[in-house]
C-alpha cells in the first residue's frame, strides 16, 4: 500500500512540475512572435481583437479607425486601402 501511494504521489508531482515549467519557455515579447509570422508585403498590427497580418485588399470592419495606426484606412467597400 506505502508503495502505491508512493508511486501516485511521485507521478502527480512529475505530471505538474510539466506544467509549471512551459510558461518559462516564452522568451522575449509577445509582440515580436507575431511580427516574425507576417509575410513579405503584410503589415503587423495588434488591434484590439488580436494581432493580424493587413495588407491592402483585405477586408476589414469598415470605419474602425485602429488601422490608421498602421498606415490604412477601411472605407465603405469594406476591404484596407494605404492612406
């Protein structure tokens, strides 16, 4: 039984240590994960329903003024324009 109980023990510690262990493994800032991920001719933006690639053409949330701050606009046609 002292067995038992010792093996149940050692296993759960081994199974949660896991699991403290990866949020370490995020080096740098959130930010420069996504930028990396962007291809030639794509813009990186973090706007407020998370990180996109834009790139003019795309469609967007017509009038939302956050992609200014990357350079576009969203006019009533519904797709990114460069400003």
């Amino acid at each position: 039984m002292r067995k038992r109980l010792a093996t149940v023990i050692a296993t759960s510690a081994l199974a949660f240590a896991g699991g403290a262990v990866s949020p370490a493994q995020h080096v740098g800032s959130p930010d420069s994960a996504y930028a990396k991920s962007c291809g030639a001719g794509y813009v990186h933006a973090a706007l407020s329903w998370g990180h996109k690639c834009l790139r003019a053409g795309q469609f967007c949330k017509v009038g939302n003024s956050e992609y200014r701050k990357y350079g576009f606009v969203c006019p009533s046609s519904g797709h990114l324009r460069r400003r």
